[in-house]
C-alpha cells in the first residue's frame, strides 16, 4: 500500500501494481485487478474483497416514529425487527414498482440505518410529517464473500466471527480500528460486510487484504462484481431492472429535476422506460413482501399477487450458441453481436494516468454498460435533514 495519486478511492487503498481504473463522472472507480477469469472464481474457491459500494451513501434515521416511518414505505414486515437485525428493505411507488432497495439494520430502539440506497426514502421522510431525522455519513462498505470469507476475517481480526449469524451484525476490531461486522450475501454463499469510518477504510481493506493472500483472496472490481450477483440469481439494478422513483413528479423536483439517462439494451424499445420496471413479486423478491401493514403499493401488489403475469429467470448460453457467435467474427456473412469475453490483466501495462485518460475517452464515447446513476444526486440531498 503507497500513497495514492487519486484524490478520493472511497476507502480503498492504492497499490503501485497494474490496475484498471474507470472514471465517471470525474472520480475512479476500480474495474478490473487480476482479470475476470481469476476474480470471478474467488468466490467459487476462496474469497473476494469489494469495495465499490463505498461510493453509495449511508445514512441513519433516528427519531421515535423510525420504525412507523419505514413500515410505511417498505414491503417489509417490521413485527420483529430487534438490535442487532438487518432486512434487505424493498421500496415501491405507488403503482407497487420497486423506486429504491438496500439493507437495512436496526442499530437500537430509535435509530435504524440505511445502506447503499438513493434519496427515495429522504423523500419520503420529508412528505411524511413523522418524527424522523436522516443523518448521513462517510462509511465504507468492504464486501468479503467465498468459502474462506470467515477465516479470512478472523484472522484479519484476531478472534472467531462464527458466532455472527445471516442478516446479524456485531461490532469488532480490524487494523485497530473498530468495524462492523454483518453477515449477508444475494448470492447464497458465505458472504460478510465490513463497515466504518472512511478515514480507517485503506488501513482495514489492506488488513484484509493481507490476512487473506494464503487463503485465496482476490480484489474484485466493477467489472466482475455483476457477474456474481447473476451467478446467483439475485436481481441487479440497472441490469434486471431500473428504479421507477424519478416516475415521481415531486421526487424529480426534490432532487432536482435533472435528465439522469439509461443506456440499455435488448430487444424492447430503448425509449420505454416503463417496460424495466419492476415489483418485488417480478423480480422473485417475495420474502420481502408482506401484506401484514399498510404501505406506499400494497394496493397494486396485492392486486398483482392475486394474478401475477411475469417472474424474473435465468437463462444459460448453449455452448455451441457462443462459439457460432464468436465464429461469426472470423468468416464471411452476418456478424453477430459481440459477447465480450475478458482476459486476464498482463504487463506491461499503461500508467494510472494513461488507465484513467483511457478509461475517460472510452466513457465518453461509448456510455459504458454501468450505469451508477445516482452517485451524481448525492450532493443534492446527502447534508439535508428534516
């Protein structure tokens, strides 16, 4: 770990090693480290660090009606949500489409926090009228996932982290900082969260880093950090499917009124944005639905639940699909749409500038396939409060 030459990494330390950067919107993010090949097979044979959710924000509302407030616009039943907890918090507009999600805990009785989300439920808070305040705060997110996630954890922390049980958290010490530890994962395997001060962020991802090179760790980036969440069946935003929340007439003022534009693909018209919505019921999220409080779409979800029309799949390419579409390239006729298949990084390499200055040009001119759409709200709304 050196000195970085970026101004702001979000809690990830910088390495004088070969590594991919992509810039958007002014500021880098990590894309690629070993290559995919090696990074998607972490979490197959040892484990993964990822850090890129440190860049979305984290913000903790408190207050005596937090628990009311949230019931109120979250699918979620909060009949039993003790300290300690956490709940992947599902929020729809009123037509029952999803406008936000993240994870939730309850820090204790008044104080809940809210994860990697974007200002729907500030929103929200400030139509409600409810004794509720938003604090945000600069918190790094490390996400440690695969067969040796936990030994890798505890040896970075010096004691056993078994006892933290899926959808808990507890706090603990890592580089002599104190961290939370929560276990979760989309995914369904091994799957724990790190969180902090941003300040601690490089002393504890480097902690990590090294407790667990004898154990098969590897960085992961952007670029095959969507991969795992497809592996697993877990719906991404942005590829599954896009917030409905800037449907929302008054949300679009209290955020400014902006153009924030999607690139996708597919065979649907690009220009229909109501065809990527989708309900938690659509994208398999039905654990998160309960019907057992009133909130914002419960009319429009119970209606859909009662004929359910669509549900999220997984498709897998044939064999024999992929290498004709690979083939199409090489001979004559129709060339089909390319599968992009990533190779492993290799010196010699650019220098960071030239990463950067590349990875800027190719943003410009091609709109990349992630889209981190919120990050340019945050300034917005992140110091407001009721």
């Amino acid at each position: 770990m050196t000195k970085s030459p970026f101004s702001d990494l979000r809690g990830l330390p910088y390495y004088d090693e070969p590594v991919t950067y992509l810039v958007l919107g002014g500021r880098p993010f990590a894309w690629e480290f070993a290559g995919w090949k090696a990074e998607s097979l972490s979490w197959k044979r040892g484990c993964y660090i990822h850090a890129g959710l440190s860049c979305l924000p984290t913000v903790r509302f408190s207050g005596p009606d937090v628990l009311p407030f949230f019931s109120s616009i979250a699918t979620n039943s909060f009949a039993k949500f003790s300290a300690g907890t956490m709940k992947h918090a599902v929020m729809c507009n009123e037509h029952g489409r999803i406008a936000a999600h993240g994870v939730l805990q309850r820090d204790f009785d008044e104080a809940l926090t809210l994860f990697a989300t974007g200002p729907w439920p500030i929103y929200q808070m400030r139509k409600s009228g409810l004794d509720v305040t938003a604090t945000p705060s600069s918190t790094f997110i490390f996400q440690v996932a695969g067969p040796t996630s936990l030994e890798t954890l505890e040896c970075a922390a010096g004691e056993a982290l078994g006892d933290v049980r899926f959808l808990h958290f507890r706090h603990a010490s890592i580089a002599g900082k104190r961290v939370e530890v929560a276990r979760l994962g989309m995914s369904g395997n091994l799957a724990y969260e790190v969180r902090g001060s941003m300040d601690d962020g490089p002393a504890v991802y480097d902690a990590i880093f090294r407790a667990g090179k004898e154990l098969g760790i590897q960085r992961l980036g952007w670029r095959t950090y969507l991969v795992n969440h497809i592996e697993g069946g877990f719906p991404q935003q942005n590829w599954t499917f896009r917030c409905a929340d800037t449907e929302d007439e008054g949300y679009r003022a209290f955020i400014g009124d902006r153009d924030f534009p999607c690139h996708v693909s597919g065979s649907v018209d690009p220009a229909d944005m109501q065809a990527r919505y989708r309900s938690p019921l659509q994208v398999n999220w039905l654990s998160t639905t309960k019907f057992d409080h009133e909130f914002l779409g419960r009319e429009a979800l119970e209606a859909e639940a009662k004929a359910p029309r669509r549900k999220t799949m997984t498709l897998r390419w044939d064999a024999a699909d992929v290498l004709d579409i690979h083939g199409s390239l090489l001979r004559p006729g129709e060339e089909f749409k390319t599968i992009d298949l990533p190779s492993k990084a290799c010196s010699p390499m650019p220098t960071a500038s030239q990463r950067m200055e590349a990875a800027s040009e190719f943003h410009r001119a091609q709109s990349t396939a992630i889209t981190f759409e919120k990050c340019s709200r945050w300034p917005a709304w992140t110091s407001s409060r009721q």
